[in-house]
C-alpha cells in the first residue's frame, strides 16, 4: 500500500523513479487526489529541470503540511 507520505518522501529525495510508480498507483486508487494531478510532472522530472524544481517546491509544502502542529 503506496502512501501520499511515501511519495513526498521520494519526490523530496528526488528519486523519480519510485516517486513515479508510487504516484502511479495512489493515482488509480486516488484518482481525485493532488498526486494523480501531478503525475505527468512527476514522470518528466528527470528530463526537465523546471518540472524537477516545481515538484522540489511542491514537496516541501506539502512536508510542512503534513508536519504542522494543529492546537
């Protein structure tokens, strides 16, 4: 089971590859999901380097997301 933390975590490490097979299949379970949106940057991100920078950022906001403290 392929998780939207594990994804981030890949696209954060810049591992395209994982990063894209796991997106593939959150995508067909999740098919409204922010990932499946990004799915085709994320298959071009090792050949383009503002796809690359674009998910660089996307990940990181989505991390402090994920990490923020709700009080």
């Amino acid at each position: 089971m392929v998780t939207e933390t594990m994804i981030i975590i890949a696209l954060r490490q810049k591992n395209w590859e994982a990063a894209a097979e796991m997106a593939h299949e959150f995508a067909g379970k999740n098919p409204e999901s922010e990932i499946a949106k990004i799915v085709p940057a994320i298959e071009s991100a090792e050949k383009s380097i503002k796809a690359a920078w674009l998910l660089s950022i996307f990940s990181e906001i989505k991390w402090r997301e994920m990490n923020e403290v709700k009080i």
